[in-house]
C-alpha cells in the first residue's frame, strides 16, 4: 500500500478546520443589544438593572482596563426553530490564545438569577433543549474587561497593571451576540474527528493503529457533503464508529480525571476581581453539572467559596446542591492555596483550620487531601502539617516546572522533616488545566515515572483563571477516550478515589524525604519586601494577641476574648498568602492592596493587645514577652532612653534598672561588650567580628558586604533569578559616612550611608547592646534601581557542611557544595527567621525580621581554610509584572549572631520578630504556659475555638533532636488532651500537678487542650 499520509491529515484537518466545525450553529439570528459603561467599580445587579442603556451595534470597541460594561440583550427564537437546540452565543471580542485573563462576562436573567459565564472557549447560554418557538430572550450581562497583562509575552513592562495607570482606551471590539441553533450531529462529529485526528498524530508511524484510523477517517471524509454538512453528518459519524469503538489494550494506563478550574486568588487582576470570576466559573461548573451526570469538579480554596455564599447566594446555592450530588467535590482543605515555602508554621496549620472547619460546616464534608497544584515549592513541614489536620494525601503540579532536573517520581510517599510521611502525587499530564487532547494523553503516559509499579494518574481538565472551567468539549473527548484503542482509558472521578485507588495499587511507592524544591522561581523569596514584610509582622502580631487575650481571659474578670476579630483578622492573613500575592508576582493594584491591608491589621492587632494587656489593670510600666524564650535584652523606654530588662518566656516583668555583666564601649569605629568586639571599616563594611569567648575571628573577609547584581532573568521577572544574576556586579564600598550615633554603657551603634545607582540611598544602624553577641543590622533603603538584586554578604570563618534554614516548626539542611546538579541548583534558597552554619564545635547564624531569600556557599582560601558565606537577598526591582515593584522606602533589620548553636539562632530568631512590649499594667499573674526542658517551643497560645474556654497550646520540638519535658500552666488545669490541629482529640495526656509531661522526637508538632479548673 502506497503511504498516504500527508494526503490524508492535510484532508481531515481542512475539512474539520474549514467545513465541520463551521456548521456547528446551523442558523442565527441577531440580539439587539444596548449597553451601560459603569463610571466606577463594580456594582450590583439591582444598581445595573434600574441603569440607563444606550444602544450598541456590532463591531464597536467597548472595555476600559479594569471596567465593567453592562449589556442588555434581547431577542426571539423563530418558530421554525421549535424543538431544536437554541442557544445564545457572545463573542465579546476575545483575543490570544489565553482562555483566561482578559474578557469575561457573566449572564443574568432579568430577574438577577445568575445563568452561565462566557469566557473565550466557552462562548454559549443555553436557551432551550428542546426550544418553544417565538419564545423571548431577554438578558443582562456583566461584561469585564481585565486586560491580558503579559500580552507581551515579558518583552515590556505594562502600565495595565493598577487601573491608576491603566488608561480609558477601549480593550475589546465586541463581535457577535447571536440567538444559534446547535447542529448537535455536527457537533459530535467534530468532537469525534477531532479526538481520532489528535490520537493518530501520536501513535508512531509504524503502529498499525494510526494507519487504520488515517484510512477510516479518509473513507468518512468521502461522506461528508460539503454543500449540506449537516445532512450528511450522521453518515460521517457512523463511518467512524468502528474506529471509535475499539477497545483499549488491557494494560493500558488509567486517567483519572476531575473536573478544575484553577482561579488565581489574586494575580494579574485584583481581588475584586477573582470574587467575579469565581461567579463566573461557579455558574459554568454547575451548568455542566446539570447536563452531565458523570461529571465530577474539585475545588479547593475555601475563601473563594466564602466570596460566592457572601456576593452571589443564587450560585451559591447551586453549588450546595451540587456537592449533595458527588459532583462537586471540595478539596485542599486550605483557606487559600497559599505560598508553599513563606507562611509561618502557624500560618499554614490556620490555613488548614480555617479552610477545613468551612467545608465542614457549610457541607458536612471533610476534606481528605491536600490541593496545591500551583505553588513555588513546598516546605518539608508539609507531610507533618497536613496529617495532623486530618489529610490522607498531597497534590500538586508544579514541580514539573523544574530548570534542571527531572523529578524522579509521580506517585511517591513524601518524607517530612519528622519523619511522617503523606501519599502524594504528580500528575503526568503536566497541567492541571487538561482538556484530554491527544497530545496531552500520550504525555501522561510517556511522563509517567512509576512505570511496572503502577498504571495510574489523575488529570485536572477545565479552563482555568477565568477561563470558565471544564467544557462540554472536555467531557465529550472525555467519554470517547473512556475505552478507546490507542490511547490512556480515562474515568471521571473524585480525586479520594483515584488516591484511595492508586494507594492500593502502589503501596510500597518510594520515598521521597524533605522539602520539593523547584528550581524555578526562586525570586518569589524576595519580590515585593513589603508585602513579605506585612506577612511576617502579622503572623507574630497575631501569636501576641491571641497570647495577652489568652491571659487577659483568664485572670481579669470581665474581659471577653475576641473570637471574631481574630478569625476575621488571621482570614485576611491567610488570603494574602495565597501564592501569587505573598511571593510578590501579582499586578501593582495587588501589592498596593496588599501593603494597605497589612497596616490594618497591624493596627487591630496591636489595639487587641493593648485592650488585654489594659484589662490585666493599672499598676506601672512593664514589659511583656510574647516569645517562647526567657530574655535578657536592652530596650528603649517611651522616652528612647535605653534599659536593661530581664523577663521570663510567654510572661511579664516590671521596667526595672537590672544591669548586664559587661557594659558597651565605643572606641572610634569599634563597638565592644565582652562578649564580641566589632569593628566598621571606613567603606562601612564589616572589619572585624572578634568572638570574645571563643578567641577566634569569626570573618573570614569584611562582612556585611552589600553587593548589587544586574537582575534579568531569562522569563518570569517577578519570579525568577537565573543565575547568570552572579555574573555582573557592583559591591557598595564608598560609604558617604561612617558615624557614632549612640555611646551608651548598654547600646552603640554607627551609622553607615551610602548613595549608589540610579539615585539609590542606604542607611545603615550596626548596633552592640550590652549582654548580647547579637550585631544588629538596621536598615533603611531608599530604593530607585530596576532590574536590579541587593545582597548582603557574611563570610564566615567556618567550614560548613551544610548550612541551616529555619522553616515551619523546625528547620532544613542543604549541602554547602554542589557535587550534583541537584545541589547546584539550590542557588537561591528560601529560609524563614534564620540562617545557621557551623563545625563541630562553633557556629554563627543570620537573623532576619522580614527576608527570606538567601544562598549559601563555600570557598576553600589559599591558607588552607574554608570560607563558608552567607547572603541575605534583600530587595530587587522587577519591572514585570508590576513595573514598579520594589521602589521606594524599606525598613528592616538583620543581625550577625556569633557562637550560635540551633537554639540559640532559634531563641534570637523569636526575639527579633517578637520585639519586648512596655505597656502600663498591674502585677501580672503567673504566665499562661512555661516550659521546662530544652528543644520544647511553644509556638501559639490561644483559647478553643468552640468558645468553650479551654486554653489551646501548640509545641514543637526546634532543635532536630528528641525533647522532653514539662509543660507549666499559669492557670489550675483539670484535664488535658493531644489534639490534631483542628483541636479535636486524639488521646489524653496525664496532668502532673500544674503541668503536662511531654516527649517529643525531632521536629515534631504536639497541640494540647487544656481544660480550666
């Protein structure tokens, strides 16, 4: 037989491009259409109904970036279209070839019933199945026109990005709104043509199977009548049956897919803006839901849910009624889909908390697994976390992103830094906005790592980001490929059950212990400092509310714990950790939100401790410890007079005059206090860092060595640092000053200055205070670079194997060298408080209040010794996608800590994120919890959420190793129980007097409820 091929795809694909898929709708008629621009945000239905329209033709520019144009559409169906398929199709005037991110629209009938979105692959209403004719149409329709930010494809920044830069230029030319006729035969025959075509294309040139379709599919083509497609299509359609109908091989790999529609909480569109298309698709999903009974959509995000129940009940509503059905399935159990690596420990267990009890109480279902598909990386915290609120298993997509190296699994069980473990899985298909094309079938098989262990996967399919979600398409292809020869077999399903299935399958999957680096953007460690830096104070200012109401619950009578505010408080924290908001890769109109929000709750929580700690009485100044450390540290007074106070952990102490053993002293440009001797070089870096105790140097070169990278990544700006950022610099050495700005037997500090760059200024405080080896490090910038990277360096005299990073309830190590690609690809890692390096027997770490970006490296000097180097990633100024990210003011400190063990640098790292609070109070009665033994840290203090006034602890273990002890309460206790993190108990814990005996291993995490006497 002659090959034909070229012949026969050139033919099936002009004929299904040109003649198939254009007979789809078999006749239309025009809507009349009038339209109302809104002159400001957004607004509700009832305002935009009692409007007044103008009317609108065909073909006119409508949408300014950011607005919303209303569209009143009215129309007839002809009678002669009585019983037939009617719907409505708008085409606002998409473009690209990005089904989301740009104009969207929702449809409502007069009445404010929410109908269905129209997205870009999703353009119809239905109307009537079968229709009345003469029946009238009579919609309004919510149009937004969001701009395409990244329509550039990243070759320009966009002042798109905030609506105060935007412009009033109209986006879109609205094409077509029509009442159509579905050709439904036609309409299966393109699906089926097109499903055959794009499994031919993938099957090898010697597979029998392509050929026998290339030759069904050339014989079907002969049917087809070009001058009446329509009539001719059930005689297409049943040509190819036998093609279609053959069965899968017996070992052929299983997809299971699930319905998605992954919506950025916020990204390159405003919150505002995700609460519409969360409508938009919630409409869509519920719409297939009620056309498809075999359909099955997961949906994570509780905050989005919350957003549809508060602002479109109607929809809302619908939804309910779908999870009763099995075909809406919640899953993630989080808040958001929150940053993997920069929430605090106790931000990601609220996340579970808050997101869990939601879905528990709005659909009586817990969730089983947790949802991440699209985060930058996921701490090795997570398996712990995660089971300890009840999960079963972990998924997500990202890590296919990675630059360097492929991930070696895709169903695996995932090892945390405490040893639990949590089945997890990748799916092969490498997207999680799947619609079955044959192209991604023959990926997912082709990809798929476990291979003769196991023989399935999931598939998230549906248009996400405002795309509207699964289609109808989708789940046509879907049944077609359900058993069909050639092809993976694909089953709709929830995704427990793939997990429940693939488990049984594959018990003895292999392992993968710590955290899922991705080797991409790494960026988002440092991008946008202030939205980073909001997080951090509210996490810590958070920890002190819930703390001092905790104590002001239980010792002054009158005094009612603020429950609500702190939900309503930690949910805006949770929601600005989703993981394009917290990383810094979001539109200017996001961050700037984002900054604003931030200072609120700021000022809430900080009112919340003054009430608690006003409640405990009037008595003189005091000072409170929200930490989880006793201290022993100078302070300032209101007046900024330093003082020296000493005050146990979680607890008070009166402003006294308490003296540390070595006092401060200033002698030119070197600051001592018997415990380490500083001194500044004229440049303003570093000299000398000399470890009193010790006897030894603890640089290797000058320190705080600020280096300023050219930072242009090859793609994502906000998002990534390729490492070619290493190879062009300028190191800030000519400091315009070097001053004495304090001289005091308990503090001394010297300010640096310095100009550079593109009219660039950074002031610099390196401050000594008496009793402590901590040298801190505060720093203002003024910053006006772009595409720039700020480093601060700390050559350390040490020869470190590895160096280590705090993260959520314990910490991470990482080689120092870079033997494997693996290693060498870590060249931008992410931390949270600290950064430690040692040798047996010495160690120095780096503190932080509001960075997280941070790479290690080793260097062997021509004396024989190792320098082992620190650098803190401080500030960088991507232009895209905000192209002002970055600029302006920054505040912050960091400090060098010599001769530091973990729990030193663990004690430290509390200390400077929780600075010492003077407020004018009684004799404050014993604190809630005290802890005694080492390694025991208790990281939140708060009463059960059920109201019931039981006191809540969470613990851990901070040092890596096993801990016991006792923990004290300041209350008389009658009862304790271990819970998960959900404050349900697991099993009692004995009470031995006034405590809680407790046995860590390394790492781990122990909630105790407390019952009051």
């Amino acid at each position: 037989m002659h090959d034909e091929s070229r012949r026969i795809e050139e033919r099936v694909q002009r004929l299904h491009d040109q003649r198939i898929k254009t007979a789809i709708y078999a006749a239309t008629v025009p809507f009349q259409v009038e339209a109302w621009q809104v002159p400001g945000e957004p607004v509700p239905f009832e305002e935009a109904a009692a409007a007044s329209y103008e009317p609108f033709t065909m073909g006119t520019p409508w949408g300014p970036p950011w607005g919303t144009t209303w569209f009143r559409m009215r129309g007839q169906v002809p009678e002669a279209w009585a019983g037939r398929r009617v719907e409505a199709v708008i085409d606002l005037g998409f473009t690209g070839d990005w089904p989301g991110n740009q104009a969207e629209a929702l449809v409502h009938r007069t009445d404010g019933t929410p109908l269905k979105a129209v997205n870009p692959l999703n353009q119809y209403v239905a109307i009537a199945h079968p229709a009345q004719g003469g029946e009238t149409v009579d919609y309004l329709v919510e149009a937004a026109s969001n701009p395409d930010i990244l329509a550039d494809n990243f070759a320009k920044p966009t002042p798109l990005g905030d609506k105060r830069t935007a412009g009033d230029a109209p986006l879109y030319t609205f094409r077509s709104a029509d009442i159509a006729v579905l050709d439904e035969e036609v309409w299966h025959l393109d699906l089926d043509v097109q499903v055959l075509r794009e499994l031919m294309l993938e099957l090898g040139a010697h597979d029998p199977r392509r050929h026998e379709i290339a030759h069904a599919l050339d014989r079907a083509m002969d049917l087809l009548d070009l001058d009446d497609v329509s009539g001719s299509a059930a005689a297409v359609r049943e040509a190819l049956k036998p093609v279609l109908s053959r069965p899968a091989h017996a070992s052929a790999h299983t997809v299971s897919g699930v319905g998605h529609a992954h919506i950025d909480s916020a990204w390159l569109w405003p919150i505002r803006e995700t609460k519409r298309k969360t409508s938009r698709t919630f409409s869509n999903v519920t719409s297939l839901a009620d056309e498809y009974e075999d359909f099955v959509f997961a949906c994570s995000q509780a905050q989005q849910y919350e957003w549809v129940r508060d602002h479109y009940p109607k929809v809302w509503a619908r939804i309910q009624e779908a999870v009763k059905k099995g075909q809406w399935a919640p899953v993630g159990g989080m808040w958001v889909e929150s940053d993997g690596n920069l929430p605090g420990g106790e931000a990601v267990a609220r996340q579970f908390v808050h997101g869990k009890r939601f879905f528990m109480d709005h659909f009586g279902i817990e969730t089983k697994g947790v949802w991440l598909p699209d985060s930058f990386g996921y701490n090795a915290a997570y398996p712990q976390i995660a089971k300890l609120a009840g999960n079963e298993w972990f998924l997500t997509q990202k890590i296919s992103w990675n630059q360097t190296n492929t991930f070696p699994h895709h169903t695996f069980w995932w090892e945390g830094i405490d040893g639990t473990r949590i089945f997890t899985h990748f799916p092969p298909v490498d997207t999680y906005n799947a619609r079955f094309s044959g192209e991604e079938m023959s990926r997912a098989v082709r990809n798929y790592q476990e291979k003769g262990g196991a023989s399935r996967s999931l598939a998230p399919f549906g248009w996400g980001d405002g795309g509207g979600g699964p289609t109808r398409e989708i789940m046509e292809r879907a049944r077609r490929l359900a058993n069909l020869e050639g092809s993976a077999k694909v089953v709709v399903e929830h995704p427990d059950d793939f997990f429940a299935k693939a488990r049984a399958e594959y018990p003895d999957a292999p392992v993968w212990v710590g955290e899922l680096y991705l080797e991409l953007h790494r960026a988002t460690y440092t991008s946008q400092a202030r939205t980073k830096q909001g997080n951090r104070r509210s996490e810590h200012l958070l920890r002190e509310a819930e703390l001092w109401a905790t104590t002001a619950a239980l010792h002054a009578p009158g005094y009612s714990y603020p429950y609500e505010k702190l939900d309503r408080l930690w949910k805006t924290v949770l929601l600005h950790q989703f993981h394009d908001i917290l990383p810094g890769s979001s539109i200017a109109w996001v961050h700037r939100e984002a900054e604003a929000e931030y200072a609120r709750v700021a000022e809430e929580l900080h009112a919340l401790t003054a009430e608690a700690l006003a409640a405990l009485g009037a008595g003189g100044p005091r000072v409170f410890n929200a930490g989880p450390c006793d201290r022993a540290e100078v302070i300032r007074t209101a007046d900024g007079a330093p003082v020296y106070v000493q005050v146990a952990a979680n607890g008070s102490a009166p402003l006294g005059d308490a003296r540390p053993p070595h006092p401060v002293t200033v002698d030119g440009r070197t600051l001592a206090n018997g415990l380490v001797r500083v001194e500044v070089a004229e440049d303003g870096t570093l000299a000398s860092v000399y470890d009193l105790r010790a006897g030894r140097e603890v640089l290797a070169e000058p320190g705080n060595l600020l280096r300023l990278h050219t930072d242009l990544p090859n793609y994502w700006d906000a998002w990534d640092i390729d490492e070619h950022y290493k190879n062009r610099y300028t190191d800030l050495l000519d400091a315009s000053s070097v001053t004495v700005v304090e001289q005091d037997p308990l503090l001394g500090a010297i300010r640096v200055e310095r100009d550079f760059g593109k009219g660039s200024r950074i002031t610099q405080t390196i401050t000594l205070r008496a009793g402590s080896p901590r040298i801190d490090i505060e720093t203002d910038i003024d910053w006006h670079e772009t595409e720039k990277i700020l480093k601060a360096a700390f050559p350390v005299d040490i020869r470190a194997a590895h160096s280590s990073a705090e993260i959520q309830f314990g910490h991470v190590q990482r080689p120092t060298h870079t033997n494997t690609s693996w290693e060498a690809a870590r060249f931008e890692v992410s931390g949270h408080r600290w950064v430690h390096i040692g040798e047996p027997g010495y160690g120095v770490a780096v503190i932080n209040d509001s960075t997280y970006g941070h790479d290690v490296s080793r260097t062997v000097r021509e004396d024989g010794g190792t320098t082992t180097t620190v650098r803190l990633s401080l500030v960088r100024a991507p232009r895209i996608p905000d192209p002002e990210a970055d600029q302006g003011r920054h505040r912050f400190t960091y400090a060098l800590l010599p001769s530091a063990r973990i729990e030193d640098a663990v004690a430290e790292g509390y200390a400077l994120n929780l600075p010492l609070r003077v407020a004018d109070a009684a004799g404050a009665p014993r604190p809630v919890v005290s802890v005694e033994g080492e390694g025991v840290t208790v990281e939140a203090v708060k009463l059960a959420d059920d109201t019931s006034g039981d006191v809540v602890v969470r613990l851990y273990e901070s040092r890596g190793g096993r801990a016991t002890g006792v923990l004290r309460t300041g209350f008389p206790p009658a009862g304790a129980q271990i819970t998960d993190l959900l404050e349900r108990p697991l099993q009692d814990a004995d009470l031995t007097g006034d405590g809680v005996a407790v046995a860590l291993r390394p790492f781990q995490i122990l909630t105790l409820r407390l019952r009051r006497g």
